[in-house]
C-alpha cells in the first residue's frame, strides 16, 4: 500500500512521525473517531500545510464496503474489500431494541463482531472461514476501522456505546500484537473510547497468549471457544488443541484477571450428536469449577458442504438446564441473522464463489 493507515498509529506514535503539536492529534482523533470524518481537507481547525501532508501520506477508512445483508432481527452482516483485494467480514449484532421502561428512555445495544486476520489458520472443523486457509494478519488499522465504519454507516452519537468482540474471522491471539494496538486505540479518551470492559478478546485457546494477555492488564473480558470438554474431541474439532490441550488453556484461564462484577465467558458450540449429550455436561461442570464462569450455547449453523447438524431445542434446554443446577451461568445464544448468511465466513465463501 503506498500511503499509511492513520487508524494503525496511536497518538504518541503520530508524534513520533513528526506530526505536532501533541494537540493538533486530539484534534485528528476528534475528528476521525467522534465526528466520523473521512478526509483530512474537511477538517477546518487543521492547518493548511498538515492537511496536504497528511492526505499524501495517509489514508482513513481502509475499508471498502463490498456486501451488506439484512437480517429480518436486524443483524446486519458487511463484507469489505482491503486494498490488497483480500475481504474480510464485520457483523452488527442488534442485543435489544430502543425502549421506554418506567418511564425512562433505554437505547438500543449493539455488538459488533470484528475480524481480525483474512482467512485463519487454526483450522477448526465446523468453520467455514478455516476452509479457505490463512491469507494474512489485519493491521490494528483495519481491525479499528471495521468498529469505526459501523458508527458512521448508521450515524451513531459519537458517545454511542458499542460493545466488541473480536470474534469474527481469525483467531486474534494469533495477531497479538495488532490486537493489543487495537484495543488501546479503540479505548483512547480522545477517540472512540470504548472502555476495555467493553471490549472481549474471544480465542480457540492459545494458552501462552491468554497468559501474555492477562499480564497486559488492559481490562477486557476474555472468551475461550471451548466447545468440547475431551482432549480427543476437541482436537477433531480444534486442530490447534494438539499444541494447547484442555488443561494448559484452563491454567491459563486461572490467572487472567478478571473484573470481580465479570466472568470469564466460555462459548459451547452444541453440535447434534457431537456434543449435546448430559455426559458433556456433566464433564464441563467438573472442568469449570472454581472459575468464574458463564457459558453460552450456541446452535451450530449449518452452511454448505458440512456434515455437522444443528441441534433440537429440547436438548439444548436439557443442557442449560443441568449446567444452572449446578450453579454454572448458562444461556443459549439466540441464532442470529438465520435468514443471511450468518455462519462466520459465509459472506466472504459466497463472494469468493461469485
């Protein structure tokens, strides 16, 4: 790419490129992460000489929309072109409509689901995004935009919380770096200021990361796709628990830190006849004891191709039912945008295969 990504850079990085005085970058970050502007020459309190510069230099919104699809619950899926031609999804998840309880305005909650490498190489068995391999790591600036682009694309008040979890395509601890970059640009005062605890950094469980992670105390919640409870299944489903077995991310898991009004969220992929058995259950328990914890379960969509089916309601209630018994919080996640392309990686699959 000939210019710079000006999402990649945090503020004293700016500084460092010669771009000064330190307050002209909270006027940049002003207008770029609250007013949503795009073009350095629509920026009037930037002087003259710094905008040429920066349009030379520089480019915002790396992101091209090329797909946006609607789901009839409101979930909105978008499908974007980065400037080497690769694409990369990004998904709007509406939690719960605007309302008026007890006589007090409530706003309609949001998450967006971000990706963070185009393709991955984890290579889990019921993921469509894994069969189209790795291509390359997003920058922290294509990762930032993606969050970005929703709350300009749908004109959200800059003060408009968002929540983000980066658990779209790719597996972000495999992007540490570009990860943590994003996260602190993301919670930046000056400019979207998303607090960490806002934000949830969701992995298939690469264990000396989860442990890196913790050790950079940036307050996000964490999220382990655990989605068996034996070595021997999860490796069918997992590849990548040959390397980090159940027990080393469960370690890991320990000594996270986590906030005390928080849980460390584990995501059950329910799967029929796989993994939907009490006896599954049963073994979780055991597994998650004595770690704040609160799992969601999750129906498998089903896609093109795969031979995996989505469980019955009856079997996915008898689930969350014993795992509450037994003091676990447990919900079952509503599918979502069911009547789009709603698996992770579907969008993209179809667009690659016109």
């Amino acid at each position: 790419m000939s210019k710079k990504i000006f999402m990649d850079y945090l503020p004293d990085e700016l500084l460092e490129l010669g771009i000064e005085p330190k307050f002209r970058i909270k006027q940049l970050y002003n207008w770029i992460y609250r007013k949503y502007v795009d073009d350095f020459e629509k920026m009037n309190n930037i002087p003259k000489e710094l905008k040429k510069r920066l349009s030379e230099e520089f480019v915002i919104n790396p992101l091209e929309l090329v797909n946006h699809e609607i789901a009839s619950d409101g979930t909105e899926k978008f499908l974007f072109k980065l400037y080497d031609n690769h694409t990369v999804e990004t998904v709007l998840i509406k939690m719960r409509d605007e309302e008026i309880k007890d006589g007090k305005k409530k706003e309609a909650k949001y998450t967006v689901c971000v990706s963070t490498q185009v393709g991955c190489k984890v290579g889990c068995a019921f993921c469509l995004t894994a069969k189209g391999g790795f291509n390359r790591n997003l920058s922290a600036g294509e990762i930032v935009a993606q969050t970005w682009f929703m709350k300009k694309f749908k004109n959200f008040d800059e003060n408009k919380a968002l929540n983000v979890v980066y658990m779209g395509m790719g597996e972000p601890l495999d992007n540490y770096d570009n990860l943590v970059k994003a996260i602190k640009i993301l919670s930046d005062d000056n400019g979207m200021n998303i607090a960490p605890r806002r934000q949830t950094v969701s992995t298939s469980g690469i264990a000396p990361k989860i442990t890196k992670l913790g050790n950079e105390n940036l307050g996000v919640n964490l999220a382990i796709s655990l989605h068996a409870v034996d070595d021997k299944l999860r490796e069918e489903l997992i590849p990548l628990n040959k390397a980090y077995n159940i027990e080393s991310v469960i370690e890991a898991i320990r000594k996270f830190p986590i906030d005390k009004r928080k849980k460390v969220m584990f995501e059950y992929l329910v799967i029929k006849d796989v993994n939907d058995d009490i006896n599954s259950a049963k073994k979780l328990v055991k597994l998650l004891n004595g770690i704040p914890s609160k799992v969601n379960l999750i129906y498998f969509n089903p896609y093109p191709g795969t031979n995996f089916k989505r469980p019955d309601d009856k079997t996915m209630k008898k689930f969350q039912d014993y795992l509450i018994k037994k003091g676990i919080m447990c919900t079952i996640r509503k599918s979502k945008g069911m009547d789009i392309s709603a698996a992770c990686g579907q969008l993209r699959e179809k667009e690659i295969n016109g």
